[in-house]
C-alpha cells in the first residue's frame, strides 16, 4: 500500500499547473498510482474552476472582439490526442514508464556498478529530474540532499532506515534527511533535485562524485 | 418524509436560487457549448468568450504578471476550447471545470516556455484531457458517509455551500485552509458554513423530531 503522499501544497499548486514540469511529472506519476491523491487533485480543481465564477468577484467588460472573429475563422476541429506511455528496457526488464513522460526527451543511460540513470531532458535550471535505476542488491551509500530530493519509486521496492516502499510512493526529503537505500529485487525510480547528493559516512564520502551523476 | 423531499429538491433549487446561482450558469454554459460543438454557432461562442475571456485574463495576470501573455493565454486557451468543443462530454463534469482544465494546461505551456525556452507541450500529458475525470463530488466520498441521506441532502445545497462541507468535512481541511483553497475570505467560508448547516438541521429536523 502507498503510505507516502504529496503534500496538500503541493497538490494544490499542481492542480493549478504552478509547479515545475518536473515536478509536476512526478506527481502525476504518483496520482497515476493513487486514486486517494487523484481525487483530491480532481476535487481542488472543480473548486478552481467554481471559484471562476465567484459572485463576490468583480470582472471588467470585454470590449475588444477581434479576437472573437480571429477565432472562429478557422473552421478546423482538433481531434483527441491520447498519450502513449513508452517504455524502457534495462538489462532485460522492460519497464513502462509514466503517460506524463511520453514526450519527453531522456539522455542515454550511464551506468556505474549497479546503478544507472537517465537524464530527463527539461532545461529547467537547477532543478533536475532523472530516472534512476538500481538493480538487485545495490545500495546507495549514506547520503543527505544539499535541497530536496523527491523519489518516486515506479517499479520493483528499496527500503532504507525508514521502512520499505512500493511503487507509487513520493518520497520528499532534505537536508535534515539521511538515508541509504537499497533494493533486494531492483527498482526503477523517478528522482528530482535540486542539487548533488552529498555522501556522508566514511569511505563513501570518497563517492561524492557518484552524486554528481545521479544528480 | 425524506424521499419525498429529495424528489423536489432539483426544482425546489431553481425557484429559490437568484440570477447568479451556479447551477443557472451552469445550464447556460452548457448550452452554448454545446452550440459552439455541434451547430459551429459563432454567436453562442461569443457568449462563451465574453464570459470567460476576463476570468483567464485575470488568472493570466495573477500566474504570469505581465498583460500581454495574459492576452496571449485568452486567445490560445478560447481557440482551444473553440476547436475542441466537440470533445466536451457533459456527463463528464461542469463546463467550467473543463474549460479550466484546458487554461491551466494552456497556462503551464506557456510558463514553460518563457521559464526555459522550451515549445513542447508536455501539459496534456500530465492532466489528459480527451478523457477527463471528476471526482464526482460527494460520491467519491461515499465510504466516508454513514447514511446516504446525507449524501441526498447535501444535493440539495447550492454549489457553494456543498463545497464548503464538503471540504471541511470530507476532505478535513481547517476553515483557514479551505478558504485559501478557494480564495476567498475566512468569513465567507464560515457564513456559507453557517447558512448549510442551518439548512441541513432543518432537514434532518424534520426527519429526526
């Protein structure tokens, strides 16, 4: 069962399209998985579009209706779109990945031990967003985030200090967060952040690096 | 008694409720849409446009803070809805719903592209609209209602106060937090609570004494 949730917060400010797209996938990649969050999203967005008609609002007169005509000369219907969720194969697993990533571009997978990742191609700054796939048995070591990580676990489980995890899970961490997880089966993960992971113990610390290339 | 209450209850709605009542609107919303879909009526779609275009306008300026892309975000978002009226399905919820749905999505591209640079539109990807769903209101909160009158009675509130009770009951919000939510004052909130909770007494009064 899904235990971890995003915030209200953040649900209202995806709800309302306020939030990074890569942000915003994640959520959706747990609202695909969360019927719970789904509705709460639906429901804050009715109240959004109720609140478009405010009595206690006060709205100008339009005056200007060129646009009106410039509009409805175009005579042409657009018709349905459906979004195709591709997929991705990694070392023999084929894995779907999330409607909201289908037309997005993803790097080439670099890989390092048991771990490897792909670049989700967004050029939104700081804010990086990546899959992140280990396979059985890999461990990342003890780290804390610089910012915030956000993981969303898309298939197989990992468990760190504070318990397992299924897909669907939104894990929101930061600095004051120390973790180092690892998967018995293998997992493929959604990550984003908005900066390096940072080794904290020991030799790992000599891994800092590594952060840098799952960042 | 209750039974026979719920079976006026959708008249005894439109015969009290005032000009702007919601579900008015609504009925006219409806309508010219669905002109605008089927009849290609361009007279129904500048009703339309005259009823909506100030409110993206407004949302415009509040999300991008600059007039212009605010105009920019009425003319995609009214050319959206124009061109893809036909795929507006009325049982799938409020017209007003949907046409947000489509401004917001219109809204994000558009942040988008000015925040990176970027002209690809991922936005219908993350919230698809060719098959939209609703939370149906108080039906998804079914397992959370002990007696499905409540469920009954709660349709007989005007759309407004149903989602004050709905929020502050059902999903547990705080009056402070509800009314963020909704943008509005924390008094309209506990008046528009108020004035449901009378009504519901009133009703379960009835039954209940």
């Amino acid at each position: 069962m899904i235990k971890h949730h995003p915030s209200q917060s953040l649900l209202l400010a995806f709800s309302r399209g306020q939030l990074p797209a890569s942000l915003s996938i994640a959520v959706s990649a747990h609202t695909d998985n969360c019927s719970e969050c789904m509705h709460q999203v639906l429901a804050l967005q009715e109240s959004s579009a109720l609140f478009l008609d405010e009595p206690d609002t006060e709205f100008e007169q339009w005056h200007d209706m060129s646009m009106i005509d410039a509009i409805t000369s175009d005579e042409s219907e657009m018709l349905a779109t459906k979004s195709q969720a591709s997929s991705v194969n990694i070392k023999g697993t084929e894995y779907t990945l999330p409607k909201s990533l289908s037309s997005v571009q993803l790097s080439s997978w670099m890989k390092l031990g048991k771990l490897a990742r792909a670049k989700v191609d967004l050029n939104e700054g700081e804010v990086h967003a990546n899959l992140l796939h280990i396979e059985s048995g890999g461990t990342i070591p003890q780290h804390t985030h610089k910012g915030f990580e956000v993981t969303v676990l898309l298939a197989g489980e990992f468990h760190d200090e504070n318990g397992s995890y299924v897909p669907g899970d939104f894990i929101w961490l930061n600095e004051s967060n120390t973790h180092s997880p690892q998967t018995t089966e293998g997992c493929l993960c959604l990550t984003v952040a908005n900066d390096a992971l940072h080794f904290t113990q020991g030799l790992s610390m000599a891994l800092n690096p590594i952060g840098k290339l799952i960042y | 008694m209750l039974s026979s209450n719920i079976r006026t209850d959708k008249k005894a709605m439109t015969v009290t409720s005032g000009p702007r009542d919601q579900s008015a609107m609504h009925q006219e919303l409806c309508g010219w849409l669905h002109d605008v879909a089927t009849l290609r009526s361009k007279s129904a779609f500048s009703e339309l446009f005259k009823w909506f275009a100030p409110r993206i306008k407004q949302f415009g300026i509040k999300q991008f803070n600059n007039e212009a892309q605010a105009l920019e975000l009425v003319q995609e978002t009214m050319t959206n809805i124009w061109r893809k009226s036909h795929l507006y399905k009325r049982e799938r919820g409020a017209p007003t719903t949907w046409m947000y749905s489509i401004m917001r999505n219109m809204s994000f591209d558009m942040l988008r592209k000015i925040q990176t640079q970027r002209e690809d539109t991922i936005s219908d990807d993350i919230w698809p609209m060719e098959n939209m769903l609703v939370s149906e209101d108080v039906d998804n909160f079914e397992d959370h209602l002990e007696n499905k009158n409540i469920k009954t009675m709660l349709a007989t509130l005007p759309e407004n106060q149903k989602q004050v009770i709905i929020g502050l009951y059902f999903q547990q919000a705080t009056q402070e937090q509800l009314a963020k939510q909704l943008n509005l004052p924390v008094g309209t909130v506990k008046s528009r609570l108020r004035l449901a909770l009378n009504k519901l007494r009133n009703q379960l009064g009835e039954s209940n004494d």
